[in-house]
C-alpha cells in the first residue's frame, strides 16, 4: 500500500518536533545550569581535555538544529545533522561503556534519571527515528525534482562514518592529553576508595612508623620511646615501650621510629644516628652515628638505606645512600636533585622508597615534578604531576648580613604529602583543577594517582574527612589506605576495580 505524501509530511513534522523538544530542552538545561554541566564534562574520561569548548559548542550546536528544522528549505541538511550528532551521542557512550578507563555518573538534563545502558538505548532510537526522517524527507525534496539529493546512502554513510570517527578521534587525543601531556584536569572514576572504619587515637602528635603483617605502629613525636600498636581492624590497642641502650648518652633532637620487619629503627638526623633493635622485644641499640646530617629517612634493607637532607659544604639539598653491607658505613652522595633558584628551597621535597619497583621517589614540594632513580640513585627519569607549576614561586630574603636566607613569602605548595605503592605514587594536593568545584575541599582532601612504571597520571579520588577532620598524612600498604587526622586513624580500602594492586 502506498503511503500518501500528506502522511509522509505528517511523520517527518512529527520526527522534527521531537527533536526540536529534545536539543531546544537540553541546551536549554546545560545552558541554565552551565557550571555543572562544564564540570560534568571536566570530569568525562574522554572530554575532559576539551571540555572547555565541548561545553559551548554542544548547546549551541542543538539549538542552532532546532531552529533549522522549522525552515522548509533546509530541513532535509537539519534532520541529516540531527542524525549524524546522535550517531556521536551513541558511539560516546558505547566508548564510555567498553573502552574507558572508567564509567562517571550519568548526564543531567533530560537523561538525568537514566543510567548508562538506558541512554545508550535512548540514543539508539533516536537515531532511527533521524534515519526515517531522512528517507522521507529526501523522498519529498526529490519529487520536487532536486537532483542533488538523489544519492541519500553515501550522504548517510558519510555522516555515520564521519561521527564515529570525529568521536573515536577525540577518545584517542583526550587519552593522550590527561596521562602525558594534562594541563590540570582531573578525572575522578566513582568510589575508588570506599572508608571501613575510624579509632580515637587522642593526640595529634602521632604519625605513621609502619606495618607489620596485621599490625599498624604509630610514633609519637612527643613521646618518642613510645609506640602505639593496633590491629588492621583497628582492634587490640598496645602501646609499647623501648628499651633504648644509650651508652653514649646520645642527645636526641626529633627521633623518628621506622618499622622495617624483623626490625624497627630509630633515626635522628639531626645528631645523626640509627639505633636498630628486633620487633619480638623491641630493644634499640646504636647501629651508627656520623657526621652526614639529614632530614629525611628511607629504607631500602636492613644494611642499606636512602636519605636526604641539606648539604652544607654544596649548599643546597641532596640524596645521598648509607651502605652497611660490606661492613664498613659507605655515603655516597648524588647529584639527582635539579637546582633552579637557590637549591634548598627551590629542591625541598619528600624523598620516598618503591620496594616493589625497588626505586627512590622524590616528590618537589614547590613544582609540579617527581623524579625516580635506582637504589644507587641512578636517574631513571623525571615525571611531572599535573598540575601546572614548573617553577618554584620562591622568594628569598636575607638577615644578618646576608647569613640567612629565609623566604620572604611561602611559596605555593604544590605537593603537601606523598606515598607510594605497588607501581603507584600518590600526592595529595589542595589546589583545584579546572572545572572543580571548591564545596569538595570542605569535606575532603584531592589525592592524585600516578602510574611510576607507565609514567602516566591515572585518576584522582576524594579522602574524605572523618568526624570532621582532615587527613594529613597518609600510607599505602596493599588495598588499605592507612590515613591519620589530628585525632584519628581511619582505615580506607583501595577498590580492585580501580588499582592493579599485584602490581
């Protein structure tokens, strides 16, 4: 049976007011709330590096179709360009479903109350709905005798294969601009660490010695023979004294416990000196004492470890290794830290050990780069976070006659902790990034991940406050997440899904 031309009017008018309701209300709805739907896109794994001129161009892209399809003349190219923007909805959220790194909360707008697969759907139907619209409606502009409408198939096909390729183009750019060359976006994947459970710890001069199998140990900088014990279900408290065989009355400046299974250690790099003892009866005796001074601590084996501080003959801060092993103490200092202003605050830092990698990981504090090397520092190579500071913003003055040097300002903190593990490092930071809302830095702290063995950033993840206080330092240790507040150790756990944590 013949279908009537009335009709075939009636359909695409119909087909045409659809789409007219759906793009004329969802830009509309991006327009009215334009931040969100920015910092939506911010938060896209594949829009994110774009999202600035994505979030303009999408609404007024719908609109200006919306329009277009009222105007006979130019309806057959509207609905056409209807097709070919629902062609790349469709294949950004098949993207999304199969091939991103992971899955963000769904849009808003019209589609708010829809999850992935159902927009998917949505999408689909939609774009058949543009497809019949365009058959019939090249079939009323070609009664008309309008020859240059007369090969709808390779104008369908070019339209298809052109959205799929501009989208699939923009996956492939957007990777590639977040993990190297990322000009501060972040993505946030949803709940990569979810919170177990939080313990009263009372003081706030505690900070995180280590682990030892179910066992987390905290020092106390006001207490600094005192160990405080607990299990990983944050169970069974224990404070522990140590017996410290102190022959030599060594004076102690800021001692600091580390724990490095079957031994814990005390260090102070103010005297300097190491006082070793065993786990099962934690009794220290001195294990070394020179003139190497240093201001931060790490271990590579019980014979070897890493260590940097400030160099007063050089000038500047420097990482140096203490080897035991051949029996004889053995310093050699390296040249890995880059001097760019004066070299001490310019190059200040946390200084970190992978033993995973088996690498040494120094974090800047003031610019946005991290270095690795081998255990016999070795430059391996230089990272950069992602955020957007190359240069440390320091600025020195000078008293007693230009004796000290201070800052004259505090520079902007870049990186305020680190950890790593596994083949991650993490940094947390309080600076936002673009399309970040600031709400988020009441409640929680950024933390950033970076993949040391792809030299990469992967994501980011909200640590969320516990009663309140913010988590100022924290360790990783497998799937646990050990983080300390003020007053509390708070456990989180590290979600498969996100972390390759055999790795």
């Amino acid at each position: 049976m013949k279908i009537s031309a009335s009709f075939k009017n009636a359909i695409v008018d119909i087909i045409c007011l659809l789409y007219v309701l759906l793009f004329v209300y969802a830009a509309v709805s991006k327009l009215l709330d334009f931040e969100n739907f920015r910092i939506q896109l911010g938060q896209s794994p594949m829009l994110s590096a774009y999202a600035g001129i994505i979030s303009l161009l999408v609404p007024a892209i719908e609109i200006a179709i919306a329009l277009a399809l009222f105007y006979q003349r130019i309806r057959f190219w509207a609905i056409l360009g209807a097709f070919t923007l629902m062609v790349m909805f469709t294949m950004y959220i098949i993207i999304i479903l199969n091939f991103s790194s992971f899955v963000p909360c769904s849009c808003g707008g019209v589609l708010e109350k829809m999850g992935w697969t159902e927009h998917l759907i949505f999408n689909i139907c939609f774009t058949i709905i543009a497809l019949v619209g365009i058959l019939l409606e090249r079939e009323n502009v070609h009664n008309k005798k309008n020859k240059k409408y007369n090969s709808p198939i390779i104008i369908l096909l070019s339209c298809f294969i052109g959205g799929v390729s501009a989208v699939s183009l923009l996956y492939l750019l957007s990777e590639n601009e977040i993990h190297r060359n990322n000009n501060f976006l972040r993505r946030y994947p949803p709940h990569p660490v979810t919170t177990i459970k939080g313990f009263n710890v009372k003081y706030n001069s505690y900070y995180i010695a280590g682990v030892d199998k179910d066992r987390i140990y905290l020092g106390n900088t006001t207490a600094p023979s005192h160990v405080f014990s607990i299990d990983t279900t944050l169970s069974n408290p224990e404070t522990i004294n140590i017996q410290l065989y102190n022959k030599n009355n060594t004076t102690f400046y800021a001692p600091q416990i580390r724990i490095h299974p079957p031994y814990f250690f005390l260090v102070d790099g103010n005297v300097p000196t190491i006082f070793r003892g065993y786990l099962s009866d934690w009794k220290a005796k001195k294990y070394w004492q020179g003139n190497h001074t240093f201001s931060q601590f790490e271990i590579i084996s019980p014979s070897r470890f890493i260590l940097s501080g400030l160099d007063k003959t050089r000038g500047q801060n420097v990482i140096s290794y203490l080897d035991f092993s051949k029996g004889i103490p053995i310093i050699e200092t390296s040249q890995l830290l880059e001097k760019k202003i004066d070299g001490v605050f310019d190059t200040d830092g946390m200084l970190r050990y992978n033993a995973n990698l088996e690498k040494v990981v120094y974090v800047y504090y003031y610019r946005n780069e991290y270095l690795t090397s081998d255990t016999t520092l070795k430059l391996n190579y230089k990272g950069r976070t992602i955020d957007t500071i190359t240069q440390s913003s320091i600025k020195l003055a000078y008293q007693d006659s230009g004796r000290i040097r201070t800052l004259a300002k505090r520079p902007v903190l870049v990186q305020q902790q680190s950890t790593v593990s596994g083949k991650y490092l993490f940094t947390k930071s309080n600076r936002l990034g673009k399309y970040e809302s600031e709400e988020m830095l009441k409640d929680a702290s950024i933390i950033d991940v970076y993949d040391v063995k792809k030299q990469s950033y992967e994501f980011s993840f909200y640590l969320y406050d516990y009663e309140g206080e913010k988590i100022k330092s924290f360790n990783v240790y497998g799937n646990i997440l050990i983080g300390l507040s003020d007053h509390y150790l708070v456990l989180y756990r590290l979600q498969s899904l996100n972390f390759d944590i055999g790795n």
